[in-house]
C-alpha cells in the first residue's frame, strides 16, 4: 500500500512531467498529504501566454492525471500573458 510521501511524490512526478509539455514560467508549486478520501493536494500558479496557461489547465484536467481541479483562476497580465492559480486533489486510490 502506498504512504502518503509515495503518494505526494508521485502526484508531484505527474503535474512535473505535465509542466514540461506546456510552455509557461515562474511556476511555484506545492504537493502535500491530503486527508482522506483525497490523496494529495496540489496548488499550483505560472504565468505565460494565455494559449500556453489555458492548454496546461487542459493538460492537468485529463482524466490520467488523477486530478480533480477545485480552483482554477485565470488573471490577465497585460498583452497576451496571464498567470494561473489551480488547487486540486487526487481521490484516495486514484493517485498516479
């Protein structure tokens, strides 16, 4: 059975590799243990062009990543460029 640093590991290995197929910068991100029934909460800001923020959303909403999206805001930032807040969790059992 997985502990909860299994979990956040592999939680935090998925949105990483998501990361590196979108085009995005000044990314802070934070996963944790999580009361059950959730695994991992995961909070998650960055900035870029809107297609590039809008399309990471996206990417982080498909149903392998095994996150379920709470928050999501999109801020604009002038020209083309908006940053995104995202909190999320994965169900207990559905970790990655």
């Amino acid at each position: 059975s997985a502990t909860p640093s299994d979990t956040v590991r592999a939680v935090r290995r998925v949105v990483v590799q998501t990361l590196q197929e979108a085009r995005v910068s000044g990314v802070r991100l934070g996963v944790s243990a999580a009361r059950a029934p959730y695994g991992a909460r995961v909070r998650l800001s960055a900035d870029g062009p809107f297609p590039q923020v809008v399309s990471l959303a996206g990417l982080l909403a498909r149903p392998e990543r095994g996150l379920v999206l709470e928050k999501v805001r999109f801020s604009p930032r002038g020209g083309e460029q908006v940053s995104l807040d995202l909190e999320g969790v994965t169900l207990s059992g559905s970790a990655p």
